[in-house]
C-alpha cells in the first residue's frame, strides 16, 4: 500500500517543514556545525567533508580567517599529492594492463593478422592452419587451440588475487592501497605537527589520487 508524503506525515503526526525551516538548511560546507561535520566524518572516503574540517582547524591553530585557511589547506593538498605520486605507479601499471587485456584481448583472438603475429611471437604452431580469408568465428577457433590455456590461467590467477584480497580485509590485513592511503596520511600528520593529527590523517587518506578538486560542494 503506498502513502503520500502527506499521508505519512498525518499518520505520524508530524508538521511538514515551513519555509522558515527550509531556508536555515545548509546548502554549502562552510555552513555546515561543527557537530555535524564531525558526524558526517564518520564516512572515511568524504574528503570534501574532511577537508572542510581541516580548514576549521587552521582557522582555530592559526587564529586566520576562513580564506587564508583555504589557502593553507590548498597548500597541504599540494605536499599530500607529490607525497603519493611515486606509490602509485604500481596502481597505474594495472590501470594499463587491465585496459590493454580488455582491450587487447578481442583481435588476439579473432583477428588473423594480430593471432598469427602473437602465434610467431609466442613460438606455437598450431595442428590446423586457416587461410587468410578466413571468417572471425573460424579465426577465433583456431587461436583457441593455443590461446585457451594463457587466458584460462590469467583469468584463475586474477580470481585468486581478487579472494585473496577479500580474505586479507577479513582478517585486518593491509591491501596494498590502504597502505599508500595510510602512509601518506602519516606523512602528512608529520610534517604539520601543530595540527590535530587525526584530522589531517583524515584529510590525507582520504584525498582522490589524482586532480585538483578542492572541496567539489564548494566549488572552491
């Protein structure tokens, strides 16, 4: 049984919100309290939420104004981006890797030029050879005969990794990406000392890896 919105607010007698009410929401970050923000940081991956926590805590450490905490902020997001930038190398390699099997996959497969270059490539001779003419179905059946093995064993492997994985978040293991996030928070906390340090580590573990986005609500 569906209930309007006026329905359910009758049957829980409840007054609709006036257009008083609705004119003190907080529509941007800086408006936003203290209590709040500090419950909304509950949410480890909100940056823009950490992020405007930590301006608040170099308005009250430096005695600044909201602009020149901004900037100072801005200032952290800079050192906390080169501190990650070689760490993540290891996740650009299979950012790569990942498109280029997706990708690469498909003419390996049922193109004949490429599946004969790769067949040379990878020293197999096939029992059966096809003619050049040959149609993607019948292209893709004779690299099958050589390409089943590589793909299967590569697909296994990736299922492996993906449970081991899991099975290392179960059991509070670190993947290798909670550490980048866990290290460059750290060395952030460290080179601002005069700043709570778990609101810093909140805001450096939580900043995206790569862009500019100063606290995307604000568009700031």
């Amino acid at each position: 049984m569906r209930f309007s919105s006026r329905h359910l607010a009758t049957r829980l007698k409840a007054p609709f919100p006036t257009p008083d009410t609705a004119r003190s929401m907080p529509r941007e970050l800086y408006e936003f309290s203290n209590e709040a923000l500090a419950l909304a940081a509950r949410w480890p991956d909100a940056h823009d939420i950490h992020q405007e926590r930590l301006v608040r805590e170099i308005m009250t450490v430096d005695g600044v104004p909201y602009e020149a905490a901004f900037e100072k902020m801005k200032e952290m997001f800079h050192v906390n981006s080169n501190t990650s930038s070689i760490l993540i190398i290891p996740l650009h390699t299979g950012l790569a890797i990942a498109i280029f099997g997706a990708l690469g996959c498909i003419p390996l497969v049922f193109d004949y030029q490429a599946a004969t270059a790769f067949a040379d490539f990878l020293q197999v001779h096939p029992e059966h050879s096809i003619p050049v003419d040959a149609s993607m179905a019948s292209v893709g059946q004779y690299t099958w005969s050589y390409m089943e093995p590589l793909l299967g064993t590569a697909s296994f492997s990736i299922l492996c990794l993906q449970l081991l994985r899991g099975a290392m978040v179960n059991m509070a293991y670190q993947p290798y990406i909670d550490f980048v996030h866990s290290y460059r928070a750290n060395t952030l906390a460290d080179a601002y000392p005069e700043y709570n340090r778990s609101i810093v580590k909140d805001f450096g573990r939580s900043q995206p890896f790569r862009g500019a986005q100063f606290n995307p609500l604000r568009k700031g």
